[in-house]
C-alpha cells in the first residue's frame, strides 16, 4: 500500500509511505541535496515489496511537493533540511513503528548529521549511499573544474541575483533556494566540513550504537570514495563498515553519485542492505 502523507515538524512536510504487507523493519530514506522525493519511489516500492521493510520518503521544507512559495523566497539552510527536517521524518516513522526495528537511510546530504539528532537509540540499523564530508580538492579533474565555476562563479552570481541557484545552472536538475547553496558551498570548501560551522551542533559521542554502513561508488564524481570513508569521523565511538562497491561487477557502465536509486540500477540495490 502506498499513502501520501504530510509530516509535522518546524515546517511541514509532504512524503510517501510504502507499506509492507508483512513488515519485519520500517526505514525513512532522507534524500540527496536537491533531488525531489519521488525519485526514490521505485526503491521505496522495492523495499516494501520484496524486502518486508516499510519505507517513508518525503521532501525537504520549501522543496518539491514541500514547497509553499517560491524558491526566492526560502530561507531554510541546509542545516534545517539534513538535521531538523530528517529529525521530524523519522519522529513520523517512530510514532507509527509499532515496535519494529527502525532503519535509516541517507543518500548524500542525508547521512551527513545523524550523530546531531536526537533518540538515536532507537535506530536498528543506518545505510549511507555516497555520503561523506567532502572537500572541493577531493573532486577529480575535469569534475574540480565544474564544481569551483558552481562554488566561486555562477552559485553565487546566481544567488546574488536571483536569490537561488536555477536548475539550469546547479547540475541537479532542480533550483536550489539561495541560503540551502550558501551553507552548502562553506561546508565544501571548508576544512573541516560541518564542524567549521558555528550553527552545527557537536556530534555527540557514541550517537550511534547500531549496524553502521557506509556505501560509496567506484566512479562517483562528486563524493568520491576516500570522502565517504571520513564520514565515519562524524560518528566518534561508532563502528561502521565501508563498502565501495564498482558498477561493472554489476553489469552496468556506470552509476555515479546519484543514479543508485535509478531503477535501472536496481541490480545494486540487494548489496546497499545484505
């Protein structure tokens, strides 16, 4: 079964929950910076229906079907969508878990501040897909190129401007409201990531007591390998296991940062949780 839902919080939210008919584990997938809820779904259904695992998905406060105005207009950060926002996702699921064990998931963005939450005993299991601390300089070239002209050139033209980064101009396919690329660009360009931002809350020491997997691919551009290993020093006392797993052992060309998720990339799908 598949329901829309709205999630109350510091700002509402709207998601889709897939209902398994026998569910042995409920999981909440926070997505990827700028990309909308829906295009999860099909992992979402995949989870749900061949899996016996739950799976809520939803988009960020003032983005895709969570929008309320225009994107000129937001004044969310970053930091109000991987932390505040994921936060309230979960508080959703947690209320309706019925005791079940209780996954997360974060593709990117999503698997950066979960150390910063709150009731992380709760949490059975956790599953990042490319996510990591990333730094400009981790990019390989010609990729560095195009992320500099986005961090130093055009993001900040843009949002001078316009007040956000359009999707013509972002390379996500989606505008981007003009504080969510601000916070975003200080953290990548940063040393230290979220810990040289004075907003961001101190992760909290053994957050995370539970299966930890970090999974990362061969040929993502964007955060590569070696930046998904440092994620784990955003997690102090936790253990985590990384797994870098390479398209052609899957019979596939390529995947990158962001098409895990793609159906067509399904074959990948069974190791992000064996």
């Amino acid at each position: 079964m598949t329901q829309t839902v709205t999630i109350d919080g510091p700002a509402p939210l709207t998601g889709t929950f897939f209902a398994a008919d026998t569910p042995r584990a409920v999981a909440v997938l926070n997505g990827a910076t700028g990309v909308p809820h829906r295009f999860y779904r099909h992992f979402a259904a995949w989870l749900a229906e061949t899996q016996n695992v739950s799976c809520l998905i939803y988009d960020y406060r003032d983005f895709a079907t969570s929008a309320r105005g225009h994107v000129k207009d937001v004044t969310a950060t970053l930091l109000d969508w991987g932390l505040h926002d994921t936060q309230a996702a979960r508080d959703w699921l947690s209320a309706r878990a019925g005791g079940l064990p209780i996954w997360v998931m974060g593709h990117s963005l999503g698997g950066l501040l979960l150390a910063r939450q709150e009731r992380t005993e709760e949490i059975a299991r956790v599953i990042t897909v490319c996510s990591g601390p990333v730094h400009t300089t981790d990019h390989p070239w010609p990729f560095q190129a195009m992320v500099r002209a986005l961090w130093f050139g055009v993001g900040p033209a843009s949002v001078a401007m316009l007040g956000y980064v359009p999707k013509q101009l972002s390379g996500l396919g989606t505008d981007i409201p003009g504080p969510v690329f601000t916070q975003w660009k200080h953290w990548c360009t940063t040393r230290g990531f979220t810990a040289a931002d004075p907003i961001v809350p101190a992760a909290k020491e053994a957050a995370l007591t539970c299966d930890f997997r970090m999974v990362s691919l061969s040929d993502d551009l964007s955060v590569p390998p070696n930046a998904v290993a440092r994620l784990a020093e955003l997690y102090p006392g936790t253990q985590t296991e990384h797994l870098t797993l390479h398209p052609r052992d899957f019979g596939l060309a390529k995947v990158g940062h962001t098409d895990t998720f793609r159906r067509q990339n399904a074959a990948l799908w069974p190791a992000l949780i064996a």
